[in-house]
C-alpha cells in the first residue's frame, strides 16, 4: 500500500489513497478496528492523541502509566499523534474539567488534526464519532468515502432513556446532573452534523444502529459487532469450586451500567449462599449510598487481579441502561461467567442462549431481581456448564472479523456510488 502520498486535493476534489483513516482518543476498544484494517494493508493512518510506542525512547520511561496505549499491530509509522490533545485531557484530569468541557475540547482538537492529515494525505475516512466533523467538511465534494463509527449511541435515545429513568428513581436524577453528554447543546450540533456529513455509518451493535432511527436518521448502515481478543489461558475451572455463587459486575459506577437498579435488585433478591462483588474505576456518589452493606466495593485493581475476579466468579451482571456495545461481556464469558445482560447493549448481537446467558428488560429491577435468583439457582443445581460457557465466548475468530469490517465498508460505498447516480 502506497503511504505518504504528497498528492494534493485539486480545487476540493483529491483522489483517494486505498485505504482509510482512523482516529479516536486513547486506547479505545483495544484498537480493534485499526487493527483490523492493517490485517488487511488497509490503514492509510490512526490519529490519536499518544502512542506509547511512538517517538523517541526516553518517552516510555515518563509515559509508563500508559504502556497499553498502543497495539503491536498497529504500526507507529501510521500513526499521528495529537499532543495538543493529550494535554487538554492532562489538564482536564487535575481538575479543570470541573469548569470547562475538557473532553469536548479534547475532540475538538483531534478532529481538526484529523482535517489537517485528510488534507496532506487524502485517503477514504472511517472516524469515530465525536472526531468526524471537520475532516467531513474537509472531505466533502471529494472522492474519499466518509464513514462515521458510532461506538457510542446517538444522544438522543441516551437522554430519552435516562430522562425516564431519573422519573423513577430519584438517585439517577441526582447522578444526571452532572452528565455534559445530555446537558450540552454544543455537543448535540456536532454529534448530529457527523452523521448529516457521513456517507454511511458503521455500529458495533444493533442497538447503537436502532439509536440512530430513534434520533430520526436515514443512513447506509453497517453493524459490526466487536472481536474481544480475550487472553484467558490461564482460565482454570478448579478457581470456581465453592458453594456460595460469585456474582461480578465490572464497569464505571454509573447510572448508564445500570448499577443502582443492580444494588436494588441485590437488596430485594436476598440470595442465600451469594456474594457481589463490584468493580469499579469510579463510583457515583449520589448512587454509593444505595450500595448494599455486604457487596464488595473493588477499584484500581491490575489487569491480574482483574483477570482473577473473572476467573474465580460464576455470574457476570452488568445491567446496562445503554451501552455501544460492552466488551466485558465477551470477556466475562471467556472465563465462564454465565452473562445477565440488557437489550440495550451488544449483547443481544452475542450469540448468548439460556446456557450461557440471560437477558432482562433494561431499568426493570425486578425482572433484573428474578435473574438475579433464577441464575443462583441455576448454580445452586450445579447446571452452569463453566467450560461450556468459556468456549462459546471463541465462536467468531480475529480473521472474521477482519473481514466483517473490510466487507461493511466495501458494502457501504457501492450503496454510496449507487445513491450518487
């Protein structure tokens, strides 16, 4: 693949590299859809804020706090770094995010690094959302194809969700207030004038694709559902042996993952022989107050020790109100945890069945509650099949999804070039 082109557009119309461009802040998704493209010598370049493993040596020694930001197979060549907007999210993380919208700004800055690349570089665009708009603007009446990922559902059924949410339980409206995502206008133009620009839109879920209908948008659209490079090796079955089931949620303590309706659920199920344990990078506390006296609180733990909670649980429960998608899902049934999950997520795209997983009506605490005892039961019988489970988190493998990606893309612009005659 040809990378480093000095050809320029002419008069708004450039021609385009093969291949696409990518951007998006930190270490999102494990760098899976980056990934994928160089499996298929299709990435032209990811614009992010830091690569670990790019720049000179002494950097990694002052950067080790974030030594996962970068994938092995993702060269640092195709990468173009953003300092600018690292910074700001440096900044915004000492506090000045209180005043201003630091991440905002963050994607703000990125996304206009991102024109200035498109500019130099021509190529087609697959950009997150939040990262598109300029380089859709700069793009706009040229050959590159411009493709927006929307790992995030659109805005408005996130605020329709949670606006009925806060109406019935009155944690969540004290835990919204703070949320900029469902209180800023400025955030909303941007968001909708990504998917206005684009040429089609992928999705890593049904439900993000189901968000943008809801929000009243018309789009080509792809659904993808994401590959979780699980690294479960050392998964060994004698770590469940015990009489009492493990219960795990993983996630941020926050209204969206549903946590308060979990608390809820957990008091009014009043399991025998179960334990919950939580863990969270960071806890609400407008939802901390809820939190029943015995489930285990956890936080800041390694990826070892992570690894351990999977390994050692018998029930993974994350009750998302909304979600992109939820990775942890995968991950939690590599380690043979049975899944309870919401619709309102990726896992309905998951292949789980009653063996592996159950699903429950999203902000409905007692539906959640009866899964709650229906998959204790399940473990009080000895009727959770943990190596079962386990194997059915492998069923897709990295190079279908490769695949699955390149053809969503492929299938997008023919139906641009059609729409375009």
């Amino acid at each position: 693949m040809k990378v480093g082109s000095s050809e320029q557009p002419v008069g708004g119309i450039g021609l385009s590299e093969p291949g696409f461009i990518v951007n998006f802040l930190r270490d999102r998704d494990s760098y899976v859809v980056p990934r994928a493209l160089a499996a298929d010598d299709r990435l032209v370049k990811l614009v992010t804020d830091i690569y670990f493993t790019k720049g000179p040596s002494w950097r990694k020694s002052i950067l080790r706090g974030i030594a996962d930001h970068h994938s092995r197979e993702v060269d640092p060549k195709y990468v173009e770094e953003c300092l600018a907007a690292a910074a700001i999210q440096f900044i915004g993380g000492r506090g000045l995010s209180r005043i201003l919208d630091t991440n905002y700004i963050a994607n703000r800055i990125l996304a206009r690094k991102t024109a200035k690349v498109w500019k130099r570089q021509p190529a087609d665009l697959l950009l997150y959302s939040g990262y598109a708009r300029d380089a859709f603007r700069a793009a706009r009446g040229s050959s590159s194809l411009k493709l927006l990922f929307l790992y995030h559902p659109h805005y408005k059924i996130i605020s329709d969700l949670l606006r009925i949410d806060a109406e019935r339980f009155p944690e969540s409206a004290k835990a919204q207030r703070s949320d900029r995502e469902i209180t800023t206008w400025w955030r909303w133009n941007f968001a909708d004038e990504e998917i206005e620009l684009a040429d089609g839109v992928v999705t890593a879920s049904n439900f993000s694709s189901h968000s943008l209908v809801h929000a009243g948008f018309r789009k080509p659209t792809a659904i993808v559902p994401y590959f979780s490079k699980l690294r479960s090796e050392e998964f060994d079955l004698d770590t469940k042996n015990g009489n009492r089931c493990r219960f795990l949620f993983v996630g941020q303590g926050v209204v969206r993952k549903g946590i308060h309706h979990l608390f809820r659920a957990w008091s009014e199920a009043k399991l025998k022989d179960a334990e919950l344990t939580c863990v969270c990078s960071s806890l609400d506390p407008h939802l901390a107050s809820l939190m029943p006296d015995d489930v285990i609180l956890k936080s800041r733990l390694s990826y070892s020790e992570l690894r351990q909670e999977y390994a050692r649980s018998h029930v993974f429960v994350m009750p998302s109100l909304v979600e992109g998608f939820g990775l942890v899902y995968n991950e939690a049934r590599g380690y043979g945890n049975f899944v309870i999950y919401t619709p309102n997520t990726g896992g309905p795209d998951m292949s789980f069945d009653a063996t592996t997983g159950k699903m429950v009506s999203a902000g409905d605490v007692t539906d959640l509650k009866h899964g709650l005892i229906e998959s204790n039961n399940l473990f009080q019988k000895r009727e959770l099949d943990f190596a079962q489970i386990a194997r059915s988190a492998h069923r897709g493998d990295w190079q279908s999804y490769v695949r699955q990606l390149n053809r969503a893309c492929d299938s997008l612009r023919m139906n641009t070039k059609k729409l375009s005659r």
